[in-house]
C-alpha cells in the first residue's frame, strides 16, 4: 500500500480504509517521519488536508485518540508516558509548530471584522475552516481577545469575519479548543477546551472586538413558529443540536 496524497474527511472520491486500516495507519506513520510532517487530531479532522489516500482509492480516517497515537508513533513519543495519545489528539500543542503536506501558507485569508452568528450577509466557512481558525487564534492572540464559546454563538460580535466573504461558526466545544490556542493551555491537560467552551473561567475577564471592527448588521427577525411545518421545525432542532456539539 503506498501513501499517494492528501485529502479533506468529507472527500466522496475515496473509500474509507476498514480491512487494511492497520497497515494504512503503519504507512502514513512512515511517510510522515519522512517528510517531518506534524499535525493534530483537530486538523485530521477538518483541515483541507488532515486525511491521507492511498493507492487502492482509500483514505483513512481516525477518532481522535487514534489519531494521537498515530502522532506519538511517528514522533517517537516514549511509550511511559501516560498522555501519549492525548498530546497530539485535538489542537497542535501550542509548543509545536504545525506542518501539514500540501496547503500550508497556499492562501491567505484577513480577519476584516465580527459579527453575528446569524448574519445571513456572510456566507458559513467550510473548506477554509482550519485556516480561518488559525488566522482568529492569530487575531485574538495579537488584540489580547478573550472569550467563551456561548458568547460565540449569541453574542452581538463573537463571530468573525473575513475578506473572502465568509463567517467561521463552530460549536461551543470547538471554541473552547480555539480559545485554548489562544491562551496557550497546558496542551498535557486532556479537558483544556473545557475552560472557555461553556463560560467565562473563574478569575477570567471576557475581552470583546473594539466596537470599530464590528459589523452590525441588523439582527433578522425570530420566526414566527406557527408557519413553520414539522419538517422545518425537525431541521431546525438538528442544527441547534450541531451547534453544540
């Protein structure tokens, strides 16, 4: 079997790998020692290119902790240590520089302002996702920004915006990773994300976007529930249950 490309998790060109996952896994740890690449599970799982392809028209796609211990065999982590598969599972350690195969520095992206997560002028940011991520942990990081994922989501600027057009919405769980990017969290501490996922840590001040880089668009009206068929109301109850998750 032989590692021939990268791709993104969703990609419907390629088979998932389940009866030759094992000798994929043994591959992809040899060809990343090779080329020095290094990246987390949260970029497995999202970036434009976390997801290796192989030869057979496969492409391999761990959980998280797999994914950890995928990173901790190809970086020769001791075997002794309990957090092995944990280091490398969710974000890069903020210790570590990130190196992914194909699309670092391909494109660039600009945080222009911050808006709201409904704002219906912006579209949401899909393909581009890991590399809004990065450019808001750069932004926050940078303005000394500070604040918690359900703030995120209702807040009246917590969504930011780019010079492409989009809006980067995720959930209060993926926040509380980004936040914890942007406070350089004990990467050994499996449940970092959990700080600022769901409130404001104790001790903790939030700090919002200046009032001169937000967007205010105006704020589209509730919708009137008595209109909206059972299939509507249906869609609309799994997409607040995405936004939580």
């Amino acid at each position: 079997m032989k590692l021939i490309g990268w791709t993104h998790w969703d990609d419907p060109n390629y088979a998932e790998c389940v009866e030759n996952e094992e000798l994929a896994i043994q591959v992809t740890i040899a060809y990343m020692k090779e080329k020095g690449l290094k990246f987390g599970g949260f970029h497995h799982l999202r970036g434009r290119d976390g997801v290796p392809v192989f030869d057979n028209n496969e492409k391999l796609r761990l959980s998280p902790q797999c994914w950890g211990s995928l990173m901790a065999d190809v970086l020769d982590i001791e075997f002794t240590d309990i957090s092995r598969s944990i280091i490398w599972s969710c974000l890069t350690p903020s210790t570590e520089e990130k190196i992914t195969p194909v699309f670092k520095g391909d494109k660039e992206m600009k945080l222009i302002g911050w808006t709201q997560w409904f704002d219906p002028n912006y579209s949401e940011c899909v393909e581009n996702i890991e590399l809004a991520i990065e450019v808001t942990i750069a932004y926050m990081k940078e303005k000394g920004l500070k604040f918690s994922g359900p703030y995120h989501q209702d807040g009246r600027h917590g969504v930011p915006v780019f010079d492409n057009n989009e809006k980067l919405c995720v959930s209060q769980r993926r926040w509380g990773g980004l936040m914890a990017d942007v406070m350089d969290l004990d990467v050994f501490e499996l449940f970092s994300y959990t700080a600022w996922a769901w409130y404001c840590p104790g001790g903790e001040e939030e700090i919002f976007p200046d009032e001169s880089v937000c967007i205010f668009n105006e704020i589209p009206p509730k919708p009137d529930y008595s209109t909206i068929s059972p299939e509507e109301f249906a869609e609309m109850i799994r997409n607040n249950w995405d936004r939580e998750r």
